[in-house]
C-alpha cells in the first residue's frame, strides 16, 4: 500500500502541510481535494518526489520512497501525470509511447542503432488502445486536441507498467465529456488492482470515480470517506463546499 505518515512540508515557515496521514490500497482510486492553498498540490508534489519533506514519512509496499528521485520511484512502480499534459511534441503519438516503453526498460534499451519505429510497437499499440488513442497512433502530437494529449500522457505513465499511479489534475482543461470518459478509464484501472491517488478540482471527476476522499483544509486532512460522507461534513460544508456541492466548483 501507498502509507503516508505524518507528512509536513514548510516553506520559509509556512507550513503547507502539517502532518497529513493516510493510505491507499491497490485497487483503490482516491480522490485529494481541497480549497485553494489547502496544501493538496504540495502534498502531492511530496508523494510524487518532486519537494523533500520537512517531517514524516512515504512509502510504497514496504519501500520508502522519502529521499528517491521520480526516476527512482518509476523504478519501485510509481508513475505520475502532471497538470498540464507533459509529452513529446515533435513526435507521433506512437512514436511518444514506444520512446516511454524503451526508457522503461532502462538507457540500454534505448539504442542510437535501431530506429525508434521499429522498437516496442506491439506494447505501444496496446496501451493506445488501452487508452483510446489507437486511431490516431501515427498523427503528430503538435496537433493534438488537449483531451488527447491528456489521454497520451497517462498512456506514457503505464508504459513503466505502474503498480501505484499518481494523476495530478487528470480532468483539468478538459470538457465535461472529456472529463467523464477520461476519469472512467481511470476508474476502470483501480479496478483492474491498480493504486490511484489523484488531486481534482472539478467535482464532477470526483463523485461516482472515487472510492475514498480525502478533504485537506490549512495543511491538515479535515475529513475522509465516500464523497456523499464528506459532503456531509460540517467542517468541510463550511470552509469548502459552502452551500452546494457546486461551491467547490470555484
């Protein structure tokens, strides 16, 4: 299991998270929510190795993940998206998936002799198809709509083949259709055993998609649970939802 314990992260004395603890199983999808400067972005940015902690600890299936960079962490089977799509520009939509699934394998896999065309086409073809993306295998990625391009980057995370993967903003930018078939696949692969913890600010990604919640409010876990128990809150109903689940639209 992901297990956070007592994680704080400061800034010049501020203190962007102050002790949040919680942990996510395989196979299940977990939603981090929160206001604005609630800390959720730098909570996440700690799990996925992109700040050092000030305090606590992160670990994956016994492993702690504390002091490894993100190439060390996709070695132990944590994979993340960014909030804005990160991906190849200059090259296909295939060629940006078979290029992930040789670095993958490690730098000798990826070999100035060999074309990368001709290296891991049939596990690139299957996570296109994996992810929807299939019918537009040999398109340029430049001009990709954004949805794509989102759908391509979750495409490079599986290509490390993750046992704990990390979305941040997976629906961001995205129509509401968008959001909803995007998060389904999401959904779909917590079901199949995969971990999937991911911060959202749109509500609609987070009600029927998650199994569990987590509401951080001031640097601290405010509450936990199914959407409809959180909802119910009152902390979280005051200093979030406001009046309406619609208020956290905002």
């Amino acid at each position: 299991m992901l297990k956070v314990e007592q994680l704080v992260k400061h800034f010049d004395g501020v203190k962007a998270v102050d002790g949040v603890s919680f942990d996510v199983l395989p196979g299940q999808c977990v939603a981090l929510i929160g206001p604005n400067g609630a800390g959720k972005s730098t909570c996440f940015a700690c799990i996925a190795g992109q700040y050092a902690l000030t305090g606590g600890h992160v670990s994956w299936n016994g492993q702690a993940l504390d002091k490894l960079p993100p190439a060390a962490r996709l070695r132990h089977g944590v994979a993340r998206t960014f909030q804005v799509a990160q991906v190849f520009e200059a090259l296909t939509v295939l060629q940006n998936v078979q290029l992930a699934v040789q670095a993958s394998r490690g730098p000798k896999a990826i070999s100035a002799f060999k074309t990368l065309d001709s290296q891991s086409i049939d596990t690139a073809l299957a996570l296109l198809a994996q992810t929807g993306l299939e019918a537009l295998a040999h398109d340029d990625v430049a001009s990709l709509p954004y949805g794509a391009k989102k759908r391509l980057e979750l495409a490079l995370a599986l290509a490390a083949s993750p046992t704990l993967l990390l979305l941040d903003e997976p629906a961001a930018g995205l129509a509401e259709a968008e959001r909803a078939s995007l998060m389904q696949l999401v959904k779909k692969l917590a079901a199949q055993g995969m971990a999937v913890l991911y911060t959202e600010h749109n509500m609609d990604a987070v009600v029927g998609v998650a199994d569990r919640v987590l509401v951080l409010i001031e640097g601290r876990l405010a509450a936990q649970g199914s959407f409809e128990a959180i909802a119910r809150d009152p902390t979280v109903q005051r200093l979030y939802l406001g009046e309406g689940e619609g208020a956290a639209h905002a």
